[in-house]
C-alpha cells in the first residue's frame, strides 16, 4: 500500500473520524500493514506485545482461558479496533486475539503512539479521546453481558 | 340491569371463555424454548391474527398465561406458539402431547405497524425469545416483499444453544435484500458467529434514518441501549417500535394487572411505538 494509499484508508475507518488530517498523516506515518490467516493467534494472554490495530477486513475473537475451556469474549470485525490496552503503561495482554478469518489491519506500535501523544498534546488528547470512546463501549457491553439479560431468572442481589 | 354490570355479563360470558384447541405438535427449539403447534378442536379455522398479538392459553387444571403467536399470519387452520419453559404453567404447556386440549382466549392486543413500514426498510431486533412475536411480521414482509425495502434482522441470544428458529435465520439470511445477523452473549470454539451484545451488531448495518421502522422485542434492558443507539444514529423516535411485556391476567383490559403508565399493556400494547411509551420507559417498578 503507498503511503497515500495508508492516509485515504485511515481516513475511512470509523475510529478515525472526526481526525484532522495531519493527525491522520501522523498516523499514517507509523502505520503498518499487516495480515493474520485464519485460526492465527495475534496475541496470547500475558504477552508484551504493544500493537494497536484498526481492522479493514476479517474478524477476530477475544478469548480468554478459564480451566479446561476457552471462553470467547466478544468478536471484533471491519471497522474496529484491537489493541487499546497497547497506550496504556502496561503491555501485558490480558486476553488472546485469534484471528477467525482471513484479516487485514493497520498496527501501531504503542509505545511510538504514546510518544506522539507526549509530543503534541492536540493529537494526544484525540487519540485518547477516541480510545477512551472504545473502552467506553466495551466496558458498557461487558456490563450488559454479566447482567445476562436473557437469563430467564432476573437475578437478585442477597 | 346496570350499564356496567351487563357490560361485565358480556366481558364474563364470552371474552373470557377460552375456545377449546388441541395440540398438533410440539417441536423441540433449544433446551427449555418449545413451539406448539394448536389446531382448532371443532371445524371452524382459527379467525385469523395481526403480526405481535398474542393469545390467553389455558393449560386446564394448571393456569392460564399470555403467549405471543409466532406463526404465520395467513395460516389460519394452525395458531403458533413458542413457550420458554420458566414456570409450573409453562412447564405444563411445553409438556403437552399431540391431542392434548389447550384452551385459547384471543387473539388480543395492538399489531406490529406493518402498513406503516410499506416502502421502508423494516429493520428487526430481537433478544432472546423475543424473536417469537416478531416472526409473523417476518413471515408477512416475506409474503408481501415487494411492499418493503430491505429486511434487516439483529438477533441476539445468551449463548448459540440459546438461539431459537436456527434453520429459518439461516433460510432468511440467503433471502435478496434481506441480511441476518446474530450474535450470542457467550460463545465456545466451536461457535462461529458474533460474539458481544446486540448493539454490537449496528456496525454492520447500513441504517438509512427516515427511511426505516425498527421493530424491537427482548428484556427491556436490551430495548434500551438498543434505542439509544439507533437514536444515536439518527433514528426518529417515532420510527422506533417495542413490544413490552407485563403480568397480564384479563388479557382484555379489565383486570389492570398490566398497567403501564396510563396504558394497559393487554389492551393498548402489547406493541406500542417508543414515543408513546417513552416517559415510563426504564422506569424503576413501573
């Protein structure tokens, strides 16, 4: 992909919205192309890795392993981010992504986005606007999956 | 005789009388979801039924419950109905064998607003077994899809044994302008579909505001995110329908065991669209 290439697809992921376009080129510049084949681990729980990705296409699993199963958490797909935990100051994954199909993404190293962040403020701060509207979400989907809504017992507190 | 009185005698002699049916089959959905099927016991069909109604069944000697239809609305020799098994009369009703008598007083309450809808898209969100009151306006747009734009249904479930009509999401799905998407709170391996809550699923769906009706049917927390994110994306909401669900007992609007606000829920809902509903809606022990 030529860096205009990287910039134009940028520019339409939903993440990226509302970004001014020399935030964009700033991310464009640390971008990286990458491709995960199907039933491929992207990372392991516990690991140092520190990508963040905007995914293009494909579709990838959130898992986590409980003893003597594998619990899948959420699935993420086009359009979406993985990763967020990367600009926070630890690294260590707390899940494993696996990638369920064919899946293509733009990675980020974490540490070089937190370094643009400390550099200019302006792009920092919708960089961390944008990541926080993330976990937002998905802080708010993981409270709607506890409350286990279809459960056909409401739960009661004792 | 007083007015109210004779106007009780009446609501006593016949609405409240369930006609007799026997049951033609029941076909197992998931572990504890069941559709029975009920055939009039006389000659006479059914009289037929609006998409989001619902019927009084009345498993004799055990109690009688409020059950949405789930069939198709132009199959008036059979009344469908699909029964999660939670409770002692739900049990009873699930366990029914193939010439079994069920009584069935309705059907009863407002319709999905399927004219309304006529050159829109129609887009479906269901949870859990909320898909069962929203399948026969599944079947009528299917019937009649040349009145319709797209189809779009969102269905969300506990976990992929939770999900109710497996084989008609699948048939719906490879449908011409129809997309079907479902996800599930909790998925293994070998699952290979969405996983994450309902609202997750928006993100695939190109909504077009203005040009759309949403039909929604699932826990009422469920309904709410769910409207806050189509209002998000632009959504009036007046285009945004629900069907609620209280302790219904009449079915007829007699007893109020169903307020909801200055509505019944028996009587002026159970489909009702969001504006009319939407100051009680959420609201603690309403």
């Amino acid at each position: 992909m030529t860096p205009e290439n990287i910039v134009n697809t940028l520019r339409e992921h939903p993440f990226l919205q509302g970004f001014a376009a020399e935030h964009i080129e700033r991310l464009a510049a640390m971008a990286s192309e990458v491709n995960f084949r199907k039933g491929e681990m992207i990372f392991r729980e516990g690991d140092e890795s520190s990508f963040f990705y905007l995914l293009l296409t494909g579709k990838v699993a959130l898992e986590t392993n409980t003893p003597g199963r594998i619990v899948r958490i959420v699935t993420l797909g086009a359009g979406e981010e993985l990763g967020w935990s990367s600009v926070t100051p630890s690294h260590s994954k707390r899940f494993q992504a696996r990638s369920l199909e064919t899946t293509h993404a733009m990675a980020f190293d974490g540490v070089r986005l937190q370094h643009a962040c400390e550099e200019d403020c302006q792009f920092g701060y919708t960089l961390m606007t944008a990541m926080l509207r993330v976990v937002a979400q998905r802080l708010q989907s993981t409270r709607l999956q506890l409350i286990d809504m279809y459960s056909p017992v409401p739960a009661k507190a004792v | 005789m007083p007015v109210a009185d004779l106007e009780r005698e009446q609501i006593t002699g016949s609405e409240m009388t369930p006609a007799l049916t026997r049951v033609a089959h029941v076909r197992k959905e998931t572990y504890d979801t069941f559709t029975l099927t009920l055939e009039p016991a006389g000659h006479e069909p059914f009289g037929g039924f609006s998409p989001g109604q619902f019927s009084m069944l009345y498993v004799y000697g055990n109690g009688e419950l409020p059950i949405s239809i789930s069939g198709d609305p132009e199959d008036h020799a059979r009344s469908v109905y699909t029964v999660r098994s939670v409770g002692k009369t739900t049990q009873a009703l699930v366990s029914s064998r193939p010439g079994d008598s069920i009584g069935m007083r309705g059907p009863y309450g407002s319709h999905w607003p399927l004219k309304i809808a006529r050159g829109k898209d129609v887009l479906i969100v269901a949870g859990g077994i909320g898909l069962a009151p929203l399948r026969p306006a599944i079947h009528y747009i299917l019937r009649h899809r040349a009145d319709y734009n797209r189809l779009i249904v969102l269905y969300g479930a506990r976990s992929p044994r939770d999900l109710i009509f497996r084989k008609q999401l699948d048939d719906w799905a490879r449908l011409p302008d129809t997309q079907v998407l479902s996800t599930v709170d909790y998925g293994g391996l070998s699952w290979r579909g969405h996983v994450g809550v309902v609202t997750g699923l928006f993100r695939f769906v190109r909504l077009q505001p203005f040009h759309t009706v949403a039909l929604i049917c699932g826990p009422e927390i469920m309904m709410r995110y769910v409207i806050w994110e189509l209002e998000a994306r632009g959504m009036p909401p007046g285009d945004l329908y629900l069907s609620l669900e209280r302790n219904m007992k009449c079915g007829i609007g007699f007893c109020g065991h169903c307020q909801y606000g200055s509505k019944f829920i028996c009587k002026d809902g159970p489909i009702f669209p969001y504006h009319q509903v939407r100051s009680w809606f959420g609201k603690y022990e309403l």
